[in-house]
C-alpha cells in the first residue's frame, strides 16, 4: 500500500515535472529533450520516462543498470531528483519493468543526505523497506555516487550520470 502510494506520487511528479516549462542546466536549451509518456501496460496507468540519464546500482553482489531517464534540479529547494526507465501504479513487480526514482534532498544527518529512493528490477522491489539514507559524492547534479549510510534492508553504492542534462525548474 505505502509503494503504491509513492509509486503513484512519483507517476504524477514525472509527468508534471516534465511537462512544465523547464530550462536546461548544462545545454541552456529552452525545451527538454523529451517528455515521458503515460501508457498502459497489463491495465495499469504507467510513466515510461526519457532521456539520457543513467544509473548503476550495485546491491547484494549483483549489479543493476537503469537507462532512459532525466535528471531535475528544484530552483527553489536545491533538490536532485532523476527517474529512470518505466514506472507502472499498482502492479506488484512493476510489471517485470525496470524503473528507478532517487531524490536527493540538502537536508543532512548524522547518517547521510535525506532521499527517496525506490528501484524495481526483473519483477522485484530491490527496496521493499521504502526510504534510505545515502551519502552522495562527486560532481553534483551532473553525476555521482551514492552510498548507503542508513538502510532498514542490505547495504548498496550506486553510481548516476545525468549525460550533460539536468532541467532546472523555473
């Protein structure tokens, strides 16, 4: 119930982000290079996201590779957020389909940088538990690694690259 609800927020926050007037960080360009579709898949509402961001993820011994997504900037609030491959409401597994959502806030504690952090891949939540902390590093927001400082499930590092495009709300 509580990842549907995120997943379901999520939907709608990629959407919305994309679909307002946003200019480009890096390329200065007035247009995104593209807006993530609403489809349906197996009779669920679905966000299929776009663009060049990518993101490695290394968890329990395995490595996982999202593609196909974009990377955001708030203006107001200084937040990083990047959402990658397919998200589908309401269905267990995400439909088979592989989606990742990260969102990196300023706000600090002793244990790391406060987030939002999801990843369904192959059918299976890789984070049933919901939100982690992590610790960031590197050239922010254009790319970077994370790492688990606060988990309530196994211990991870990742890595992102945004491939020289963070939009920037307005």
């Amino acid at each position: 119930m509580y990842r549907t609800r995120i997943a379901t927020a999520v939907v709608i926050a990629a959407v919305a982000s994309c679909s307002v007037a946003l200019t480009a960080e890096a390329s200065r360009s007035t247009a995104p290079p593209c807006t993530p579709k609403i489809a349906t898949i197996d009779g669920h509402k679905a966000a299929v996201n776009c663009g060049p961001a990518t993101v490695t993820l290394d968890l329990s011994g395995r490595t996982y590779t999202f593609r196909d997504g974009f990377c955001m900037k708030s203006k107001s609030t200084g937040a990083l957020q990047l959402d990658l491959g397919t998200n589908v409401v309401g269905v267990k597994g995400n439909a088979g389909k592989p989606d990742f959502t990260m969102l990196i806030t300023k706000f600090h504690t002793a244990y790391g940088s406060g987030s939002v952090f999801g990843a369904d891949y192959g059918g299976k939540d890789l984070f049933p538990n919901g939100q982690t902390l992590i610790n960031v590093r590197g050239k922010l927001p254009a790319a970077g690694t994370f790492t688990s400082s606060f988990t309530l499930g196994a211990k991870f590092t990742g890595s992102w690259n945004c491939h020289g495009v963070v939009w920037q709300e307005r």
